[in-house]
C-alpha cells in the first residue's frame, strides 16, 4: 500500500507485464525500515527480501508489474567489495537432462518436479475458458487472472526448487563444470514437422539454473 501515489508508466499494457526503472537522483529513491520511497510516488510499504549491504549506494530501481497484478522492485547497489581469490579444491560436473534437471557426477540426479506438466490438465482448462469469455467483459477479465495465477504459480515453483538446489551445489563445491548445449535449439521444432522437447525444455529451467550457479559461484 501506498501513503502517497502518483501516476506510474509501465512498458506494457497488452500483455499484463510491466516495468519501469528511474535513477536515484539526490535522494529521490531510499529506504527507511519497511518503506521504500520513489519519484512521483512517494513512500510505498514493501517486504524487504534481504537488507541491502552495509556502505552501499542505490543506483537504480526498477518496478514491474507480473499479469496477476502483483508488484516487485528491484534496486541496483554500489558498495566496496574484495573478492579473495581461492584454490578450488572440490569440483563437480553436471550434464543436462530433460526430465530430471541434471546428472551430477558426485551428487545424487536433481529429480525436477516438473511443474508444468503437473500443472499442465488445470492450465489448459483454465485456457479453454478464457477463449470462450467475450472480449473486453468483466468475466474475461477475471478468467485472464486465473489464468495468470496458475502461470505465476508455475514459475514461482520452477525458481524456487532451481534456487535451493543452485545454492546447495555452491556450498558444497568451489567449481563446478556443466555441459555446453544449446536449450534454444533444443527447443525449435525439427525438420520434416516433428517437434523436439520445446515444452520438456520451457519446464525444465536449465538456462535460469546455470545462471543462478555463475553468480552464487562467483
């Protein structure tokens, strides 16, 4: 909730998704316990996910919107920081694999859950019913944000599961070397009409776990 609203520009009206960012200008963007202040807002409550780090300066900010209504605000820091260089002592390789995230070569398989295709038989019925409501009603509207909710619901799991199983890697192993693939690729449909694993690969997250294991890494 906001103390004091102002009019917000998203890039995106179609689609449900928006964003925008805005530098910190003098001030103009700060925090003060479970607030956080914004040009041409003013002061916004929010729930911190982590405090930001001792000394540091916020850059700048950016506020989206996901399609289920729901609002996030990311904030780019600056502060001082060494990096100690270390001996890796404790290496680990990983391959890919479509339906279970990963082969590990020290570890036990990640066994994804497969979220999509759990949730795969709710989505579609929830789909079938917002091709059927009448466009620009009321019931649309409210179908359209079921159909959000489930999306969001899926995607909140996917990057939950990567995340634990990206940060129990980093802290039990200093390198770790992964498999080179292309998963955009992977995902094309195949020549003579067959389709290859678009939908297994769009569950599976590998690109967004890489990601996560080079900065929790680094």
């Amino acid at each position: 909730m906001a103390e004091r609203s102002g009019q917000s520009c998203f890039k995106s009206k179609k689609t449900g998704h928006g964003s925008y960012s805005t530098n910190n200008q003098k001030g103009s963007v700060r925090l003060e316990g479970n607030k956080v202040k914004l040009p041409k807002v003013g002061w916004v409550k929010l729930c911190l996910h982590r405090p930001l780090m001792e000394n540091s300066t916020i850059k700048t900010v950016t506020i989206s919107r996901t399609p289920s209504g729901k609002f996030y605000i990311s904030i780019l820091v600056e502060y001082e920081n060494q990096i100690l260089p270390i001996m890796p002592k404790k290496f680990l390789g990983l391959d890919f694999a479509m339906h279970g995230l990963y082969v590990a070569s020290d570890e036990d398989d990640a066994n994804y859950p497969n979220f999509l295709r759990k949730t795969e038989k709710r989505l579609a019925q929830a789909q079938r019913k917002l091709s059927k409501r009448q466009k620009g009603s009321h019931n649309r509207k409210k179908q359209r944000l079921r159909v959000a909710v489930l999306h969001e619901k899926i995607a909140n799991q996917r990057r939950d599961f990567l995340h634990k199983k990206a940060r129990y890697l980093v802290d039990h192993y200093d390198a770790i070397g992964i498999e080179d693939i292309s998963v955009k690729a992977m995902a094309k449909r195949k020549k003579g009409g067959k389709f290859s694993f678009g939908k297994s690969v769009a569950d599976n997250g590998w690109n967004m776990f890489t990601n996560m294991l080079e900065y929790k890494l680094a």
